[in-house]
C-alpha cells in the first residue's frame, strides 16, 4: 500500500495551527505575544517599527511617500472552552480553546503585513494585534493607548470569520453589522437553611427561577417587536448540597441589541424587575453590567465603496449581508476611524464558540490576498 502523503498548507496556514495551540484568555496573551513577535523580528526591518501594549502589539510598516494611514486589526485571545476537534494540532492549554477565529485573523494579519513589508506601497500601514477581544475588552483602553497614537490609522479594517458561508465567499453590508452587548450578572442573597423548613429561609434557587423567566418578558413586552434584542442567561449557579436552601445564587447571560437606547430601555427593565424581586422575595440583588461593547457600524461610504471594488476587481464572491446579534469591541475604533468589518466564510458546519469548530484554511490565502490587493488599490487610486 502506497503511504499517503501529508496534506500540503500554505505557510500562514501553518502559523494558524502554532497558534491554535496556545489559545489564552484576555490580557493574559504571553505566548501568543511572544510568538507574534519572534515572526516579526525576522521580517526585514528596514521599513516596520514594533510597539508592545499590554500584551498586544502595534506594527508600523512605513510607506515609500506616505500622504496617510492604513489600519488592519486582528483581535488575539482565545475562549475557556474544551477543544473536541479532529485535529491534530488541538489546544496544548487544558480548557481553552480559539474557538472563534482568532487564530486565523491573526495569521491573516500576518501575511498581510508580510506582504506590506517586502511590497510596500507610498502610505503608512499600522497593524494592530489586539488583545482581550472576548472579555474584559482590549479594543478601548487599545485606541486610547499612547502608544498608538502617532499611528492613528485614517481608514481601519478588521474581518470575522464565518462558518455559515462557503470559501471564496465574503459578506458585509453600510451600517450596523454587529451588536451592541452587555455582560451581565446577577447575585442574589437571601437565607440558607435545612431543607426540611422552607418556611424558615429565603431560597434563592426559586428566587433565580422565577427572575429568568421574568427577564424573557422584557424582550417579549417592553421591546418593539419591530426592533432586535436578545437576552440570554447561560449560567446559574446556587446552592451547595442538595438538602440545604442556597443562600445564594448567580446568573450570568448577555444583552444584546442593535440600538443604544434599546440597551438603556432594558438595563432599566432589569433593575426594576430585580427591585421587585428584592421585596418579593426577600433578597438582596446586586448587578454588574461586566464589559459593554459598542456596535459594529461600518462606515458607509468607505464600505460601498470596498463593496463595489470586490465585484469590480476580485475573485470572491461578496454578499450584502443582514446584522447579527454577535458582539466585537472592534466597534470602538469604528466609532473613532472610518472604515468597516466583514464576514469571511470558512466553511464548517460548527458554528463560533463551538468546541467543534473546524475553519477551512484554504480561506487564510484568500483573505491576506484581498486585504492586500484592496489597500494597495486604496494607496494607489488616492480615494
């Protein structure tokens, strides 16, 4: 029997699988840092300058007459889930997992800095590795950072990748794309007690219970049907042994919406249905909001006009996609830098955050080709 030969991958495909095997939580990106910067340090270095913050990391590739700025950014920390892909390239760090891309956007980001580097074009180009992207948020405190300040960028992009499209397949739309969200917990404090003698405690399992359902009216009869929203709890804790009343219990969901005011409109729902269930039930109710990401709002002109340049000059297929309920602190620089995020398809039947998820790396090629052949078009065209 004839052996079977190793499938071969591209070079940045191969960064992706060194870097899907040491997924780390937000702000606590060392190993991730380290091996960006070691790629980095054997590029020439005649025309890049490198900026550390925290432990993300600002590059600086010079343009030959640079008349503006350029952004690409790729988010870098990975998600406490249990990988259970087919690879064999899985997480080397028990219970995490880069089940949300950002392996792949950065060894994008990569490539397209590498190209950049060894094809520079007459504008400054800065490319922002940026850290905490799930949670607690590194896009804010990133842009208000000194360090990034001289190198502003006057358009900004950023991608997602997206399971549901094929490869060879993009989508975005002008406007909201992504969600405004919100973390959110809840701590609830009544009375232990024995099992036996409800009558003699404040159960904060019943209590939790009866707020879950109550939070779901919000959506269904505070909010214009018209409008989006969502409220998930996707975890309750309370209670230690199965004959004793919990004295305390705790819920952890989102918020998501797609306006600011509808935020406002629930947040002020939720602390009014708590308010009750602090008489109701007896109980002490404490709430803490966590992180809070703004939008996704693509900057119209600029995003039509990348749009229009896809049909016109590339090979991928582009559809003008519908919002979605997903959360990205990329919406910060957005708000502050003209410029927009698109979905980039990878093809796999598992969907984000899922222990599953298996993106086709044929799309990695793809996309460092695209963002390259747009800025240089972007450069040269003077639009």
């Amino acid at each position: 029997m004839t052996p079977s030969t190793p499938e071969a991958i591209s070079p940045f495909a191969a960064i992706r699988r060194e870097l899907h095997q040491i997924p780390e939580p937000g702000f606590a990106e060392f190993k991730t840092q380290q091996f960006l910067l070691d790629y980095i340090q054997k590029l020439p270095q005649e025309r890049i300058e490198v900026r550390t913050w925290r432990t993300g990391i600002l590059v600086n590739v010079k343009g030959t007459s640079p008349t503006r700025r350029f952004g690409y950014r790729a988010d870098m920390d990975g998600l406490p889930i249990t990988e259970d892909t087919s690879y064999e390239f899985r997480s080397t760090h028990p219970g995490f997992m880069h089940a949300c891309g950002h392996d792949v956007h950065m060894s994008i980001g990569l490539g397209v800095l590498t190209h950049f580097v060894k094809q520079p074009i007459k504008d400054h180009i800065t490319f922002i590795f940026q850290p905490a992207e799930e949670g607690p948020g590194g896009a804010q405190p990133m842009l208000e950072s000194e360090e990034l300040q001289d190198w502003m960028p006057d358009q900004i992009i950023a991608l997602h990748i997206a399971p549901e499209y094929p490869v060879g397949t993009i989508a975005t739309k002008p406007g909201i794309l992504f969600a405004n969200t919100s973390e959110l917990f809840i701590d609830l404090t009544g009375k232990g007690g024995h099992a036996a003698f409800p009558h003699l405690a404040n159960d904060m399992v019943i209590t939790a219970c009866q707020l879950v359902s109550q939070l779901q009216t919000i959506i269904s009869r505070n909010i214009n049907p018209l409008d989006s929203a969502v409220i998930t709890i996707g975890k309750i804790e309370g209670g230690t042994k199965q004959n004793i009343i919990a004295e305390k219990a705790r819920l952890e969901g989102t918020i998501r919406t797609l306006s600011a005011d509808t935020m406002t409109l629930i947040k002020s729902r939720i602390e009014a249905l708590t308010a009750g269930m602090e008489t109701s039930f007896n109980c002490k109710v404490d709430i803490d909001y966590g992180a809070n990401y703004r939008q996704v709002f693509n900057h119209a002109e600029t995003t039509r006009e990348f749009m229009d340049w896809v049909q016109e000059s590339s090979s991928m297929k582009l559809i003008e996609c519908t919002e979605a309920m997903t959360g990205e602190d990329f919406g910060y620089f957005l708000a502050n830098i003209p410029g927009f995020m698109f979905w980039l398809g990878v093809d796999t039947p598992y969907g984000l955050h899922h222990a599953k998820i298996e993106p086709n790396e044929h799309a990695i090629d793809l996309a460092i080709n695209l963002i390259s052949e747009y800025i240089s078009w972007k450069s040269e065209s003077n639009k």
